[in-house]
DNA sequence: GTAGGGTTAG
C-alpha cells in the first residue's frame, strides 16, 4: 500500500524542490525551478515558502485523490497513499475526512477500521474532532453504540483531544434509544478522565432524551444537578419537562403541583405556553379550583389567557359543581375583551343544564344565533339530553320542534335520547314513530335503545308486539341487545303460565 | 410576536 520508494526520496530531497521537479503544471519554471538552486543557497528556503509549496502539494494530491474517488471509489486507502506520495507531501486531515466520508456514502464502510488504523499508527496530525464526530454519528445511525462509543474513547489515539462537543455527538448517539439511555452514566463517568466538562447543551440533550422516554422525575433530577454545578439551564428544557409531565396520565394533581413549584425554585419562570400546558392539565383532570389558581397565576405573570384558556377553566369550574365561579370566569373573560366561541357557549350551556337552567340554555341559543356563533349539534345534544335526563317529556318534545323547526338535521343521538325519554314517560308509541324515523333516514338505533322499547311493549303486555318489532329490526341487519331477548322470553313465559291457569279454571 | 391547546355522551 504504502510506496516506500517515494517515502525515501522525501527524506533525501527537499520537498519544495520535489515539487517543483514534479510538477507537469505550465506555470513558469524558468524563474524557480531550478534544481540545484538549493545548493547555490546561502541560506534554505524561508519557511514560509515550503510551506506554500506543501500547501500546493496538498492541493494537486487531493484534487487526484477526488478524480481518483470519482472515476473508482475503490482502494480509497491505496489512492490516499498514492496521490500524497506522488506529490510527495503529507496527507491533510482532511484527505483522510474525504475518505472516509466518500466510504460512507458508497457502501464501503467496512473499509473504515482499516482507515483508521493507518490515521492512528502513521499520521502526526492532530486528528479534527469533526471528523470523528462524522464517524461517532455514522455509527449512531447504524444503531452501532459500542463502537460510537470506542471510537469517542479511542480519539487520544488520533492525536485528537475530545471537547464536549464529541462528548454532546455522542450523547446524542446514545439517546435515540432507551438501550443507548442506559450506557450514558457510565460513559460520563469515564469521560472525566478526558477532562471534558459537561455543558448547558450536554444536559439539554440528557434532559430531552428523558422527556422522550416518558422520565420527566428524573430530567428534574438533572436539574438539580445542573444547579449545584452552576450551569445554567434553558427555559426549553424546563418548558419541555412540564409539557412531559402534563402528558403522564398516572401523574396525581397533587404531585404536579409539588413538582411544578420545585421547579420554580430551580429558576423556571413559565411562559404563555406553560401556563397553557397546567391549565389543560388541570382540564383533562377536572380539577375546577385548581384550574382557576394556574389561571389567576398566569395573568399574574403578566400573560392574557386567550379564548382556549378560559374555555378550558369553565369547562373544569363547571364539573367541579363551582356554578359561581364558572359566571364570574365567564364574564371576566368578555370583560377581558376576548370573543368565545362555538366552544365556549357549548361548555357554558352544558353548565347552565347540569343546574336545570333549561330556559337559560334555550334563551342562550337565541342569542347565540343573534351574535353571529351559530349552535351546533353539540349544543342541541346537550340540551335535548339534559332535558330528557331530568324527565321533562314535554319541554323536550318543545324543544325538539323547536330545532326542527329551524332545519336542523337530527343525529342518531338525539333521536335515541328522545325516544328514551318517551319510554321512560310510557308514550311508547311516539317512541316508535320516532324510532320508524330514524331507521327511515338509515340511522342506526343502538341496542340498548331498542332494549328499552322491546322491554316496554313487554312490560305492557304487548310481547307479540315486541317480537314484531325485534323481527322487524333484524330484517334490517339492526341487532337488539341481550335486555331484548330476555324481555321476550319473560313475556312470552309469563303468556303461557296465564294461559295455563285459565284453562285449569275452565277444566 | 407565533402555534397549539379546548366542547356532548356512551
């Protein structure tokens, strides 16, 4: 591999002078090239000039090196060696990143180790550490972590001396995967012997991989660390453990808030989009109190709680039963200027059904329809449904002609609510108009809704009835629930036993 | 300053 021939006459003859010998450029000889210049010298060549004329070597034995990878990227080793030598100069630092990148990106990186080794054992440069970054990645994208981490360990041997910014390509190697997560701690340990100092960006990537994997206790953990060391830690980071620990479903409301304030006292200042992230977090737990202390916090700290925001509190005030507060947020919120929308009245006439503010709810329509937000389904099956819940057959009926009367489509869930709340007031024949409805528009009834009717005709004594309508519904693929059957059995059973003592009477 | 985050009921 090596030409030993032109490593010798290296030794024997000053390189520039080899050069200029050399070279088959056109530049004008005549002035330097002289060979036995040298000789006639008093003194050698000024430094700067060999190192001009390396550089130019360098130059000349890369661009072959290139066009020798062009034409046949093979034995990319033999041609580094080769071209370095017919130019007779060292090969440059980045020859060698050439290389092996070129081996990276055809396929040969197998041919890597080998390349290696010639930079460890027979180069005198210091090695970049960008190019053992490259490497470190490349094995990072090969999943290959043990050999990232040898090589990380292994830069000495290169002449290179690892900062932290081969430490942080290797961390980030590591904590793409959970098995690379857990190798970190001891690579860390053993990267105090190369004198390297963690930074903000080390931890930031330590921080995020633990995000990632769902362990956001012990990215607080780091914080603490990071405290104690003196390194300060960015506000992404703190943003992304609280948005980590909002989305740990087994997380108690308690211990967020405990969590949050120690965090607070490590320096977290939250922004607009933290105090969104608690507040929903207090939404998706239905923590009402708790939902309005974030928000009161929020504006504390100098941000607007927007639309979403307060729809988000009402919503929690409104499970809680704090009907009160839920106005006063209400009306803050328009005080505030701000506009609710579609889903901000939803929520509050889904507040003024859970207080049996039926009338309030229907008034609210109105004036929904007046502002401009126009109700939705959502609105009128939260309505209908409450008003049917709380057993008021005929303002539901009213209310039901009141939304037909403004064209409103009906959904399945509307009909079944209706047509239960019939039932339960024995009109079971205006249930069954409705339910004939229904089905006529290819809506499909659930079984537990055809339960209730099948259990009514039964109760009622019309089990033939019930049969018919069960029959009726299978004709049409629709499938009653077990409620159904059983209901058809008792009557049926219960027909025969009449039947029975009547004709014992008769006997 | 941005985006994204929010509504029924089974």
């Amino acid at each position: 591999m090596l030409k030993s021939s032109a490593y010798r006459s290296r030794t024997e003859i000053p390189k520039s002078v080899f050069f200029f010998f050399r070279s088959s450029s056109s530049a004008p000889r005549s002035k330097f090239h002289n060979y036995y210049l040298r000789k006639r010298r008093k003194w050698p060549h000024p430094v700067y000039k060999s190192r001009w004329h390396e550089k130019l070597s360098q130059q000349h034995a890369m661009q072959a090196l290139r066009n020798q990878a062009s034409s046949s990227p093979i034995n990319l080793l033999s041609s580094l060696v080769e071209s370095f030598a017919l130019y007779n100069c060292d090969p440059t630092p980045n020859s060698y990143h050439f290389v092996i990148k070129t081996l990276i990106k055809t396929s040969q990186s197998h041919h890597i180790p080998s390349v290696l080794s010639h930079l460890e054992q027979f180069e005198k440069f210091e090695t970049p550490e960008s190019i053992l970054i490259d490497l470190i990645e490349f094995h990072g994208q090969k999943r290959e972590f043990q050999k990232a981490i040898e090589l990380f360990f292994r830069s000495p041997n290169f002449r290179c001396t690892p900062s932290v910014d081969s430490l942080n390509s290797l961390l980030s190697v590591l904590c793409r995967r959970k098995e690379g997560l857990h190798v970190v701690p001891q690579v860390l340990l053993k990267s105090r012997l190369l004198n390297i100092r963690l930074e903000d960006s080390s931890f930031a990537i330590l921080i995020e991989a633990l995000c990632k994997f769902k362990n956001p206790k012990n990215a607080i953990g780091l914080l603490h660390h990071m405290v104690d060391h003196d390194i300060d830690i960015d506000d992404g980071s703190f943003s992304l453990i609280l948005s980590t620990l909002c989305q740990q479903n087994n997380l108690e409301c308690n211990e967020f808030i405990d969590l949050l304030e120690e965090m607070k006292k490590l320096g977290f200042c939250l922004n607009r989009t933290d105090w969104g992230n608690v507040i929903r977090f207090m939404f998706q737990r239905k923590k009402g109190m708790e939902a309005l202390e974030a928000l009161r916090k929020m504006k504390s700290d100098g941000f607007k709680p927007d639309v979403i925001c307060y729809t988000m509190v009402l919503d929690a005030v409104i499970y809680t039963g704090e009907y009160e507060s839920a106005d006063q947020v209400f009306d803050e919120m328009l005080v505030m200027g701000l506009v609710p929308d579609i889903n901000t009245y939803n929520v509050y006439v889904n507040g003024l059904c859970k207080q049996n503010k039926f009338d309030d709810g229907i008034m609210m329509i109105t004036s929904m329809e007046e502002i401009g937000c126009k109700p939705n389904m959502i609105t009128y099956n939260t309505l209908l449904a409450a008003i049917c819940e709380s057993g008021e057959v005929d303002m539901a009926r009213d209310f039901l002609k009141h939304v037909r009367g403004k064209g409103v489509v009906l959904n399945s869930k509307m009909y079944e609510a209706m047509i239960c709340r019939m039932v339960c007031a024995g009109d079971v024949s205006d249930a069954l108009d409705l339910l004939e409805e229904m089905v006529r528009k290819s809506l499909v009834p659930r079984p537990s809704t055809l339960d209730e009717i099948v259990s009514s005709l039964c109760g009622n004594g019309l089990v033939s009835k019930g049969l018919d309508l069960v029959m009726e519904m299978l004709g049409k693929s629709i499938l009653p629930g077990s409620r159904s059957w059983e209901a058809l059995i008792v009557g049926f059973r219960i027909e025969h036993t009449f039947r029975e003592i009547d004709l014992s009477v008769l006997e």
